[in-house]
C-alpha cells in the first residue's frame, strides 16, 4: 500500500482515502463516490481495530465481508484496497498510541473509554500508509471526526479531512454496519433516535436556543420507546465538542442509545444559515 | 517548512533531518555534516520544546543561541533552518500527544516522568512537516533514539532514523549543550560518566557477563568522586532497554548522573564482535 500510493504521488496524483472497517453500506460507498469525483487516485481500507473497542463490546461479532465489501470498491473503481491483518498493523511489541486528550474523554469517550485512543492510533497509521491528500469520513460519528480533525490540525499532517452527509434509509434510520444486529422490534424502536432529533429541530424551529430544554425534548421521545436504552442526548459547540448552555453558533445534537446489545448513535448538525439572522440550518 | 520540503520531494531530492534543541556543539554538527553527505537537501530545526522538561527542570535557563546557531548551519550549507515559536508548534488548545508506553517509562523516563511523550509528540510533528527520507540523531541520547525507532516503526513512518556516534571532548566528556551549565570543578567531575564506562569496558574485557558486577564496578567509580550524584548505571538490551541480567547480544551501559543542579547522560554500545565468538566490540 505505502509503494502504490508513493508511485501515485511521485505521478502528480491527488490522492483520496477512505478508512473503513468494512461490512460496507451504502454510507461507506458515498464516501468513495465522493472521492472520486474529488482526487485521482482512491484508496480504500478495511480493518476492524481491535484497539477501538472496549473489552466487554462487538469486537468478536463485528460483521466482516471481505469478499462482498471487494466486490463493492471494485464496481466503484477503487484504485486499492488495503486489507491488513491484525499483525501487520499491530506487531508483536507495538506500544505506540496517539491520544486526542480532553475531546476524546467526552460523550462516545466517556461511555467507551479508550475508543479514541484506539481510533486515532490506526488512523494515524493509515495515514502513514496511504499519506492520502484527503480522507473521507461519514459525519455519522461526529466526534469521531472532531477527533480526528484536531488529530490532523495538532500533529500537523499534510492532509485535510472531508466531512460527509448521514445517509440515511427511507424511514431515518442511519445506516450503520451494526443495524444488522437488529431484530425487527429493534429495528423499529431505533427510529427513536432520528425521533428525537427530530424534536430538538422543532424545539429550535421554536425558537428554544437553551441545551437543557432541547435534551428534555429528546428525552421525552425516548421515555415513549420501551425498547431504546437512553445513553445520552447531548447539544455541543461543533469545533470543541464541549456541552453548550445554550444554542449559539455551529452545534450539533447528538444521542446514543442501546436496543438490546445494540448500540447506536445519531445526530443533526445546526448552524446559523446567516450570520445576520437568528434562523438555522438543519443537516440530519 | 512544509512547502519548501513538500518541493524539494516532488523535485526528487533525499531529505536528511536534524531536529536539535539548538545550543549547538560538534555533536550536532556530525550530525549535519553526515547528513549532507548522504542526501540532496538538509534542514535542520531549533525548537527548545517546553514539553519535555518537567516542572522543575531547565526549561527557562536552556542555552539559547538563534542567531549563532543560525549562522553554524549556514557554514555546513544546511538548506533551511526551521525554528518555529512556541505558539507555531503548541496553539491554544493543542491536546494530541504520542507516547511510546513502555520503553518510554524505564530509566530517563522514570527520573524525568513525562519527558519521552514531550519528545515523541514534537518529533512526530517535525517529522510531519518535514517528512524527510533520514533523520540524524546522536547516540549519546540512546534511550530517545530507541523511543524515536519504535514510534517511527509503530507508526509506520516513512522514514528511517540514522544514529550517529557520540563526540566527546579530548578528555572523554560526551558533549552536551547542557555541558555550559558546569563549574569549574563540576566539570571535572562529569569525567566520572566516561571512567565509568571505561570501567564498565574493563569488567567486560575481563569477561565479566554478569550486569549487577558491571554496575558495581560503575558504582565503585562514583563514591571516588564527590560531586557526583549518580542516578543511575545500568545496563539493558539494546533494542527493547529492558534491564539485561547477563550481557549476551547488543547491550548498551547507561549512566545519569547530577553535578551540582546539572544532569548528565553518557553511555557505551557494546556488540559481540563476530556471531562466533565471545569477543565484544564497544562504542564509546
């Protein structure tokens, strides 16, 4: 993977990559079509980190489809796939981890401690590899992309980070490659957590702009859902992922929930739609 | 620094790298002057990083010599100096930090807690920035050699690291910017790490295996010498610095010892001369 993508930049190209962990839907092939459209060369991985899952969580059952996943980049002209395994990425001895401080311990941070620590470790590696001019991330897992993002800004990587848009089935439901653990009560039940962004969008279409009151909204949704464990319903500033008292400037609404082992996240990005007005721009 | 490094890789050039705390003495200029002998373009920098002092060590009074540091790199005809400002390499809110666990807790890390993340985390950005095909590093600092090799392998940089011999004065003190802060008389008595080495070789020449023997022969060297304060004589496994029992492959002996409110390092390589015998070679 380093020797395909040094032979493509030292040939002028704009190179593109995707980290993924495979079980790919269509959310993951967005990321690709748009790096297409973007760079030259497109660079896809698939890799289930061992390192960004907790020791009691989905690593072991975590879906993988090496095969169908290939087949996926392959119809979409992917340049290279880069599918490590666990020992080339993680040697016997490996001790090295790069940790997000403050951003990381928050939120996904709190409820699964060392998940960043395990996710920006291999993605900083990844970078290493593929040394892509931009890497495509889904906007799905916000804060994983804020980490990310500082990630790239502090250690002063040549490289810029594309956010993209949620992609979502007909009824709200984000995609995730974890949807597959669903029964058919859950599947129904997790439409709870695009409910409630949906009801913190008309509380701010309201014109509430205090956090309190948006997550008490978001709450009262899921108190009618008997099935959705509540994580957390959480409103933060969009560049440093710290708790806002009230809505002012770029925030995001966010929430995880649990339905049965399950696990899942959502969230909205609100900005202002100009700066001269108090109206919002809403991205589900 | 980036954009000049970016155009001398798409014009083909080797890129040698000499990060240095600046102060700078024949040590780092071998470092230099080896550079420039094996690539097309050298860039060195001079950046004292705050983070890899403790709260109570040197940090404020290390020597600095911009302009006469600038103007030594100039006689070498290094290609471009790059000496950021504090504010350059740790913006308000920097939070991602690089630690090598392990090798980064044993013997400097231990009496300097938190030293190697500091050192980790600012080469892995001058590293990103300059990506060099070569960075040059003295081996007096063998332990921060180690932690650089693991990270840039954990990491899967792009790069290697070449180590390059110690240079000491005609009378066998390894040179150090920090050799300024010496009296007369404490001068002197920094001899005592060489003698120490020296005795460290002479046990071993005597076929002496045993590693608490050689670190007793060591010790033995500093009660003679009252201004000394040994910190610590050691002595490891040259690729993971784990405490060695008994000298068998490639060994480093370490000594850290205080004169006056002065810290100094020395060590000694020591390497079988041939796979077929009990000969040694040593590196002073």
């Amino acid at each position: 993977m380093k020797e395909a993508a040094r032979q493509a930049r030292a040939e002028g190209h704009l190179i593109g990559f995707v980290p993924t962990m495979g079980a790919l839907h269509e959310g993951h092939l967005s990321l690709v079509r748009r790096a297409k459209q973007e760079c030259t060369r497109v660079y896809s991985s698939l890799f289930v980190n061992p390192k960004q899952f907790g020791p009691n969580e989905d690593f072991a059952k975590y879906p993988r489809a090496l095969e169908s996943d290939c087949a996926r980049f392959d119809q979409l002209k992917v340049d290279a796939v880069f599918a490590p395994t666990l020992e080339e990425i993680y040697p016997s001895g490996f001790s090295t981890y790069v940790t997000v401080e403050g951003l990381s311990d928050r939120l996904e941070g709190r409820s699964r401690p060392g998940h960043f620590r395990g996710v920006s470790t291999v993605v900083l590696k990844l970078f290493a590899i593929v040394q892509p001019d931009f890497a495509y991330l889904g906007r799905k897992d916000a804060q994983q992309v804020a980490v990310l993002q500082k990630m790239v800004r502090d250690l002063n990587l040549s490289m810029q980070i594309v956010v993209c848009p949620i992609v979502r089935e007909a009824d709200g439901l984000a995609l995730s490659s974890r949807n597959a653990y669903l029964n058919a009560h859950e599947r129904r039940a997790a439409l709870v957590l695009h409910r409630s962004l949906e009801a913190a969008r008309a509380e701010l279409i309201a014109g509430t702009r205090d956090s309190l009151e948006i997550q008490n909204a978001m709450r009262a949704v899921f108190e009618k859902e008997p099935l959705a464990r509540l994580d957390y319903a959480a409103v933060v500033s969009a560049d440093t992922f710290e708790p806002s008292v009230h809505v002012g400037g770029a925030s995001y609404v966010l929430v995880a929930a649990h339905f049965g082992k399950t696990r899942l996240l959502d969230n909205m990005l609100v900005e202002p739609a100009r700066a001269d007005s108090s109206e919002l721009d809403f991205h589900l």
